[in-house]
C-alpha cells in the first residue's frame, strides 16, 4: 500500500475535504442501501495496519473464488506532514526541434538572389498577392518570391537596395 508523503505545511487544510468526502460517500451508500448513515458507517468500519499505527478506515470487500477479495478503501491515510520530505522531478528530456526554414536560410549566410555569401538581410512582403502578376516586366526577385510561394526573401546589401529602388507591388 502506498502512502502520501505530505511535504505542505498545511495538510491540516486536507481534514475539512477528507470529512466532506467521507460523509458524502457514507450518505450516498446509505440512501443507496435504504439504511441511516450511523448503521453504514458501522457496516463498513474497518481498521488497516499502516506505518503510524492502526488506522480506522471505510472498507468494501467482496470475496471471490479462488482469487483475492476485491477491497475498495476509503480513508486509513496518516494526514500528518513529513518534514523530511523531498521531491524527486525527473530530469526533464529535451528533445531536438527542427530548425524553421527562415533561420536556416539566415545561417547559411548566402544571397539567395546572386548566390553570393556575405552578410544578408530579409526582405519581406506582406502578402504574396502584392506581387504584379508573372510575366516579362517582372523583376528577377519579385519572380523568385512568386517561384518559392515565401514572403521572405535572404539577400546581401546590394541586392536589397536593388530590390527597394524598383519597387513591384500593386494595390490588392
């Protein structure tokens, strides 16, 4: 049988809820068995060995051939708090999350436009529609941002003031 290692220095708090579960189960029962809650009580009284000594408990027990009874319990628990107590967290696990797309297009430090590595910013539309439609009067980034279907764009310095001196976008 387990028992509870109190580490709250307020487990006197658990008596009032223990009191209010214990007499709802014993008014149930005995409405369910048309009887008074003093002779229920007195039917399912038990006392259970526990490391504090015994223990007054409510215990249902239904024999079974050639298999161990069947016990339901309530109660028998040592509401008292455990000074030395400790809690044992298991170490947490990380587990490895791939790399959004953005970021490791950022780390490769390459433009995506003249393939060149350097330094580089993103450029970013807020909508693909934004972009005019294909065709032959269309820049090379407007056509590689529609090409990819992506907002953002990684290129280096020139290449992004190359891409807000021609600006491509219409009213949508």
């Amino acid at each position: 049988m387990a028992y509870l290692t109190l580490l709250a220095g307020d487990v006197w708090r658990l008596h009032a809820l223990r009191w209010n579960a214990e007499t709802s189960m014993l008014k149930t029962l005995a409405a369910k068995h048309k009887s008074t809650v003093t002779k229920t009580a007195a039917r399912y009284k038990a006392t259970v060995e526990t490391p504090h000594g015994p223990r007054t408990c409510f215990e249902a027990r239904v024999p079974r051939d050639g298999k161990q009874d069947l016990v339901a319990r309530f109660g028998g628990i040592p509401l008292r708090r455990n000074k030395n107590g400790y809690i044992t967290d298991p170490v947490a696990v990380s587990v490895p999350t791939p790399r959004k797309e953005l970021i490791h297009r950022l780390r490769m430090r390459r433009c995506e436009l003249c393939e060149q590595g350097a330094t580089v910013a993103v450029h970013q539309i807020a909508k693909l529609a934004q972009l005019e439609p294909p065709g032959p009067h269309q820049p090379a980034w407007a056509a590689l941002m529609a090409r990819k279907r992506r907002k953002t764009l990684v290129v280096c310095q020139p290449c992004h003031e190359a891409i807000h001196a021609t600006p491509v976008t219409h009213a949508a």
